[in-house]
C-alpha cells in the first residue's frame, strides 16, 4: 500500500526506524515518563525495540500506521506517527528521549506528520490522545491547533489501569496555529 516516505524539517530528518536505531530506542524508552504516558510495554525489553522496528515497515506496507524515527543529526531524539489509519482519519502520536526535550523537536516533527497527513495522505481528520495530566503532549497538540474536545473517562489504559484521557482533535480545513485549552 505504502512505501515509506522520509519528510526533512528545518532541524530534523524523519525517516524509517531501522536495525541501527535499536539501542536509541530501547535506551529512550527506559525513560519512566514514556513508559508513563506511552503505549510502550513496561519493563521494555530490547527485544522490545527490535519487534517494534520490524513492525514499523510492515505498518507502512498494510498502511495502517506511517511512524518515523526523528533524528537531530545523528541523534534518534523521537518518534512521531500516524496510527489506525483508516476512512479519512487518523491518530497523531509521539514520545521523545529525555535527550531532545524542551528543544521544539517534538512539535516540529509532529507539524511535519500532520502537513503530510493532511497533504499527500488526503486525510481529513486527526485524533490526539493522551492520558489527563500529561501536559507537555498537550501543549505539542496545542501548539499545531488542534482543538480539546474533551475527557474520556477511563478512556484510556494507563499501565494495567483505567485512566481518563485527553481527546482533540483537527480537521484538514482547520487553522493549524497554536490555541489554549486553558488546562
């Protein structure tokens, strides 16, 4: 379906995770806050971070999710995808290493995602979720305009449990400039 397609930001490179990007991710999602706010399992393993790079091209292939490695140089400083893609829409996720916080990458890489999604993929929807309380992913959301639609209660799995959830959303005919969800 799809042939994975590398995108370039003024300070990134977003490309396909590969073999040679294992120890990154493994080393970064050791981070207790990705574990924390991500889907990743807990403890993650290498083993871990080999299956998921194995994942990301048959993903790619199927269509069903685009994910990109977001490289700083030689540096693996995130990751940012597209996931259950499907009749128009999709979700916008990403986590980033401790190494590549507060710099901007992770809005940057996420703009990048959302211009293809709603540019080349013709998408007209995007979903972003993220477990209440975790305010540096709502201020990425934010900053690319997308709007709070509200909580779902136990919306969301949070380690084995039940936690409520951010849901916002953005159209392709939206503004794509920052707003306040006064959170």
């Amino acid at each position: 379906m799809g042939e994975p397609a590398s995108l370039t930001t003024p300070r990134l490179f977003l490309s396909l995770p590969g073999s040679d990007d294992v120890d990154a991710i493994f080393d970064a999602c050791q981070d207790p806050l990705i574990q924390r706010y991500t889907t990743v399992p807990s403890p993650y393993t290498r083993e871990d971070a080999e299956s998921f790079v194995g994942l990301v091209a048959e993903w790619w292939e199927s269509g069903t999710e685009h994910v990109w490695a977001m490289r700083a140089g030689d540096d693996l400083v995130g990751v940012v995808g597209l996931h259950r893609i499907k009749d128009g829409a999709a979700e916008l996720g990403y986590w980033t290493a401790p190494s590549g916080r507060g710099q901007g990458y992770t809005t940057e890489a996420a703009r990048a995602a959302v211009n293809f999604a709603f540019g080349p993929m013709r998408l007209e929807r995007l979903e972003w979720h993220a477990v209440v309380g975790n305010h540096a992913s709502a201020r990425v959301a934010q900053k690319l305009g997308f709007q709070l639609e509200g909580v779902r209660r136990k919306g969301l799995d949070d380690g084995g449990q039940r936690a409520d959830g951010w849901i916002a959303g953005l159209l392709s005919t939206d503004p794509r400039t920052e707003v306040s969800w006064g959170l």
